[in-house]
C-alpha cells in the first residue's frame, strides 16, 4: 500500500516540476525577447547620434572656415 502511495507522489511531483520548468522556460523567453528589442531600439539610437554628431562637426567646420 505505501509503494503505490509513493509512486503516485513521485508522479505527481514530477509532472509538477515540469510543469514549473515550462514557465520557467517561458519567462526567460519573454524576457530575452525584451532585451533584444531594446538592444534594437539602442541600436538606432546610436546611430542617430552618430549622424547628429557628425552634422554638428560639419556646421562647426564650415562656421571656422567662414570665421
């Protein structure tokens, strides 16, 4: 009587720790997909600065030059 009890409960954990282990899962795949987003969203924003900086430069070349 108390090996079945047993296997039951070994089951029934199993099945449980899986199941935690398949939101698990899914969690860190919510949030590696946020963190590529943002990486994408720094990315463009690196290169805006980047073209924003160089036309800075350009104004800053021609006004010297003009001076």
């Amino acid at each position: 009587m108390i090996d079945k009890k047993i296997t039951w409960a070994l089951i029934f954990a199993i099945v449980v720790e899986s199941a935690s282990v398949f939101a698990w899962a899914g969690g860190i795949g919510e949030r590696l997909e946020e963190v590529e987003m943002r990486g994408a969203a720094q990315s463009e924003m690196a290169e805006r600065l980047a073209r924003s900086t160089s036309g800075v430069v350009s104004v800053r070349n021609d006004i010297i030059v003009r001076s």
